[in-house]
C-alpha cells in the first residue's frame, strides 16, 4: 500500500488594517471598550422619519434616510425605504429644481443644480455620498427631475 500524501489547507484570515491595529492599542493603552455602530432596522428607521416628518421637521427625516444603511436589507424594505425618500425628498425639494441620481434599489441622491454646473447633493438614501458634496453633471448617468412622475 502506497501512502499518498493529502494537502492540507490552512485559511488565514484576513490582515487587520493599520488603522484597526492603532485602534485596538488606542482602546487597550486607555482602557476603553470598543465602539460597535448602533444598527438600526430599516423599519425602524422608516419609522422615525414618518413621525419626523408628520412632526414637521424634514430636514431631520431627510438625516435618518442618509444614515440608514439598507445593505442587508430585503427588496421589499429597499423599495418601502426607497419610496418614502421619494416621498418625502418632493416634499422638501419639490420646488427647487432638484434632480434625483439612482445607482440601484433603495440608492437614490437627490441633487441641486448650483451656477458654477456642479452639483450639490442635499439629500441621500443608502449611498457613500453626504449631503454637501458636490459632484459634476458629466459624470452622473440617468439624471430625472425630481417632480417627475411617481414612483419613476
């Protein structure tokens, strides 16, 4: 009998970055606990901005939609989330000759056109982007107006 010999493979995991590794002995140096981002659900979250809104303060609803991450989130909550932006970014910016942005469900940026041809974005759902960032027109595909139709 021949003995055949067998790989063994060893997953390492991944490195951690230079930055984790300084914020580890930043939180050991000074006894601190390590700090976990709350994770709110997107109904939840849905939830607030509805009362924010009923309440009056769009701006404050608008500022839940951009801090509400919907990256493990179903379709149905991408869309329920997607359309309550909609719905509350055309009662803000309705008049303001916004444009709406959409990079895929449940991402969507609503942007003011400024004199100088950029853009500024006022207001974002589940993007990287914040609101005051400026972006140019040439490099934005599929641009609408916000007062379009509904549910485009």
């Amino acid at each position: 009998m021949t003995a055949t010999p067998t790989a063994t493979v060893i997953s390492t995991p991944p490195s951690p970055t230079l930055e984790e590794l300084v914020d580890r002995l930043i939180d050991t140096l000074f006894d601190l606990d390590p700090v976990v981002p709350a994770r709110t659900s997107p109904a939840r979250a849905i939830h607030e901005a509805r009362r924010l809104r009923q309440a009056g303060e769009l701006d404050g609803a608008l500022a839940v939609f951009a801090e509400l991450d919907l990256s493990e989130a179903t379709e149905g909550e991408m869309r329920w989330a997607a359309a309550e932006f909609l719905d509350l970014a055309r009662r803000r910016f309705g008049g303001d000759d916004a444009l709406l942005h959409r990079q895929g469900t449940g991402q969507v940026a609503v942007l003011i056109p400024l004199d100088d041809g950029t853009l500024e974005v006022r207001a974002v759902l589940s993007m990287r982007w914040r609101p005051g960032k400026l972006v140019s027109r040439r490099s934005l595909r599929g641009l609408r107006p916000l007062t379009g139709r509904r549910g485009s």
